[in-house]
C-alpha cells in the first residue's frame, strides 16, 4: 500500500455497530502499482436494463423461429445481410444504431483506427436477480452486498487516496504533468445525472471533501459564484477584506475555503467557454460521416448529447477528473416491456450515434493542436487515455412478448471505447474486437428464450466491469474490491481485454 496509514481501517467492532451486513472493501488486501498515465472514465449507465439485440443479432434466426411472436423478416434474413437488409456484418441491429456501431468496431472498414470493442457475454452467474435495485446496485457499487456498500466511485477514489503518494511519485497526468496531491485534485469526481449510488459513502472510510462525488449540468451552471444576484459584489468584498485581514491560523480554515472556491469558480467559468468553443475539425475523408457539418465535428440534436458533450469536454480539459458517471435519461428509460419495437430502435440509434461524435470529440482534440485543451502552462495534452464504458442494470429476454417488447434476463452487452494507452489486465486495451458468442436457450413459444455464453466463448460477470475500472488505476487484484465473505468470497477479476475476437455466428 502506499501512503494510506493516515486512513483507518475499520475493526471488527465498528463493521457489527454500523451494520453486520456490511461488506468492508479489502484494501488492506489490494495489491497496487500506479500508472505512468492517468486514466479517465466516462460511464455511461442504461437505466431499466438495454436489450443486448441492438449489440448482438447473431442468432435472430433461432430466435424468430421459437419467438412467441415473430420479428421483422429484415432481422431474420441473414442470407441478405447487405446494407439495408437489417443486420450488420458484425450482428448489429442496422435500424437500433448498429451503422454506428459498424463504424465504430471497423474505423470504418479500416480507413480509421477502430473506436470501440464489444463483451456480449456480461452474464450474471453468482446472483441472477432481474429487479432493477438490486441490479443497479451491484453495476454501481461493484458488489453482490448492494445495501451497505460504497460506490464504485467511492471505492477507486478510498483506493486512490489510500495509495496518494506512489500516485504522486510515479503518475503523470495526459499533457505529461505530474498528478498533483490526491486529495487536492479539481473536480475528480463528477456526476452528469445527479445523485448516483457510484458515490454512495463508505461510513468506515471517510474522503477529503474535493474526492467525493460532485454534480454538475450539460450547462456546466456555476455552483460557485457568489455574483448571481445582488448580494454577490457585497460578500465578495467582505471576503476579500477577511482574506486580506485575518491571516492567522485561528481563521485558516476559513481562508482556504474562500480561496478554494475562488479556484472552482474560475474553473467553472473555463469549462463554461471551452464547452461553447467550435468542435474539431475533422480532417479525414472516413470520419466525415453525419458527424460533420463540412469542416468540423457536430453532435446529433437529441437529449442525450449535450450531456454526453459536456463529459467529454470536462475530462479533456481537466485532467484530473477521474471517472464521470452519466446516465441517458434523456433518451428515456431502458425497460422495453412492452412498444420496444417502436421506441428502442430510435433510442439506441440516439445513443450509439451520439458515442461516435463522443469518439470523435475525444480523438481529434487530442490530436489538432488548435483545438485541444492546455494545461496553465500551455502544454498541449492527448487523449487516448480517456476510456468510455456504457452498459446497463442487466439484459433482456429475445422472446418478443405479447406486448411487443422484451422481459428482464441476465445477459448482456458492455460496449467500450478508446482508451488505447490505459493498461488493462494482460496489457493495454485494444479496440475493433467482438468479445462473446451467444446461444439461445428456453422453451419454444414462451417467453423465457434467452441468450447465453456458448461453451467454448469468453464471458465476464457484470462485477468485473467495476474491477476493471479499479485497475486500470493500479490494482493489481482489483477482485478484492468486489469480494463480501457471505456472497462474493472471491471476488471478481477484472474483464480481460487481451482476448481475442471471436467468430461472428
């Protein structure tokens, strides 16, 4: 462990006061190195649980033929599968964004580098819950013990705080500058959607107040500023007169927190003009796709992208923002019991449309000089160590009901992206695989046909998407972050990102 003495473990005694429940991460236990780079995290969670079919059609024709309802003959005709015909070369669902998710695992049939990889073998295997609490719980705070349990959040920021000074001796953050303190960080962890279970607290081990979780909006709206209303000259000049006058350590305390939030205002107000700058300009022919408005990059006009915009800005132009939790409420919810045929298709072609000018927006800021964010000191920095994470609750049953929509099941797709030079398990990650083979199982005719691993294919427990995360800053047996001694006494081990892809069925 690094410098982490100085936060105390809990004891036996304190865990069965507070809750005997209460599944105590073990880091005393973890394992750590810290990396050359700082990573950056944008996840991105699909609320009410995603069907996998917009990721993954490969077996639509076993599907439609034990479905209790059919699906479009487009779907089914995999003979056909040319533009148009409704499936991708890949298996992706052509009208629920699978153009942009071909484009993204291809870099455009190879013209660019490839965007993103594909895991579509997440499999629920220790609990196989389908309520939505418990389900949300365990992808947000990376445990099976969901109630009493910090977030993923709260953990990486605990494990990064326990670990401060081999961070600060050996990591550098993306323009090559030295991370700063740990527990001095700007804005490390951020919320897009409000409040989220990622930072849920850990009672036993409580954080400097910048490395708990902070919300902010699309607008990134200034909670800072004391020059909203007509109070706001006044205060500042009996602030500026206390700061001036009082300088012993009777009032540090106080002093410090006005000068602190004099920084977090100046840099709200950065952030505020960077989001509102021209986006890059692309500048190669494959890239230029609806993307584009004939020189530079542009997002698509839904709810979900001037978010998506704002998480990007914010993690190119500081870098020491850690992990960004967003959510896509607006797109609207994921739980397509019923109308699923008229409302996911458009909703995941929104999504998965707005993550390729995500993609785009990250890459070519990193790589034009005139449009990529400098740290005080003009150091122009890159990008390819921010990573792009997007999964959900749990997946959906492929029996099309009655009701014209899918039932919760436990299968499903985690799609990732970028992030080339962040060291996963067994080395660094690459993009343009397809993880993950499928077969459906359930009775024919009723609404219990799901998708699940084949024998021979690669699968992950939703678990180790939060150790992923964990090691891709340091921990070198990020399962112990996972573990509870009644549930989960092992853990679960980090997705291992060096797997080759698999056979498209």
């Amino acid at each position: 462990m690094g410098a982490g003495a100085a936060l105390a473990l809990p004891s036996l005694t304190m865990q069965s006061l507070l809750n005997p429940a209460y599944a105590v991460p073990a880091y005393n236990e973890l394992t750590f190195a810290a990396p050359a780079v700082l990573p950056q995290v944008i996840n991105v969670f699909l609320y009410g649980g995603a069907s996998e079919l917009a990721g993954n059609l490969t077996n639509i024709v076993d599907i439609d033929a034990n479905s209790q309802n059919p699906y479009p003959n487009t779907l089914v005709d995999r003979a056909n599968a040319a533009p148009g015909a409704g499936v991708t070369a890949n298996g992706f669902w052509q009208a629920a964004g699978g153009d942009a998710l071909e484009f993204m695992l291809t870099g455009g049939g190879g013209a660019v580098n490839p965007y993103m990889s594909i895991y579509r073998t997440i499999v629920k295997r220790k609990n196989t819950t389908r309520s939505h609490r418990d389900s949300i719980f365990m992808g947000q705070k990376g445990s099976l013990d969901v109630d009493n349990t910090p977030g993923v959040g709260t953990r990486l920021a605990t494990m990064m705080y326990l670990n401060r000074a081999a961070i600060q001796a050996t990591t550098v953050t993306a323009e090559g500058v030295a991370v700063p303190s740990v527990e001095t960080m700007l804005f490390p962890f951020i919320s897009f959607e409000g409040e989220t279970t990622f930072f849920a607290s850990d009672p036993m081990n409580p954080l400097p107040l910048r490395m708990r979780g902070l919300t902010l909006d699309e607008a990134f709206d200034n909670p800072y500023t004391r020059n909203e209303d007509a109070n706001g000259p006044m205060l500042n000049a009996i602030v500026d007169k206390m700061k001036a006058t009082y300088q012993s350590s009777r009032f540090e305390k106080a002093i410090n927190g006005f000068t602190l939030r004099d920084e977090l205002e100046a840099r709200i107000g950065n952030l505020q003009n960077a989001n509102a700058q021209p986006l890059p300009v692309i500048d190669q022919i494959p890239d230029q796709t609806d993307d584009f408005d004939g020189t530079r990059l542009q997002y698509p006009n839904n709810g979900f992208a001037d978010r998506i915009r704002a998480a990007v800005t914010l993690a190119i132009e500081n870098p020491t923002t850690v992990f960004i939790a967003v959510g896509t409420d607006g797109l609207g919810g994921w739980d397509d019991h019923n109308n699923g045929f008229d409302r996911y298709p458009n909703r995941m072609t929104d999504l998965f449309t707005t993550l390729r000018a995500a993609s785009k927006h990250i890459k070519y800021s990193g790589t034009q000089t005139a449009n990529v964010a400098a740290t005080p000191g003009g150091v122009v920095r890159t990008t390819d160590n921010i990573v792009i994470n997007v999964y959900g609750d749990f997946g959906r049953l492929v029996n099309r009901n009655n009701s014209n929509g899918w039932d919760h099941a436990n299968n499903m797709n985690l799609y990732t992206f970028g992030g080339t030079t962040v060291a996963g398990m067994n080395g660094n990650r690459t993009m343009g695989k397809v993880i993950g083979t499928t077969m459906r199982q359930g009775n024919s005719g009723q609404n219990n046909q799901f998708t699940m691993p084949t024998t021979s294919s690669y699968e992950a427990e939703p678990l180790s998407i939060a150790s992923t995360t964990y090691r891709y800053f340091g921990a070198q047996n990020p399962q112990v972050l996972t573990q509870d001694d009644m549930d989960n006494p092992n853990g679960d081990p980090a997705i291992d990102e060096s797997v080759a892809s698999e056979a498209i069925l």
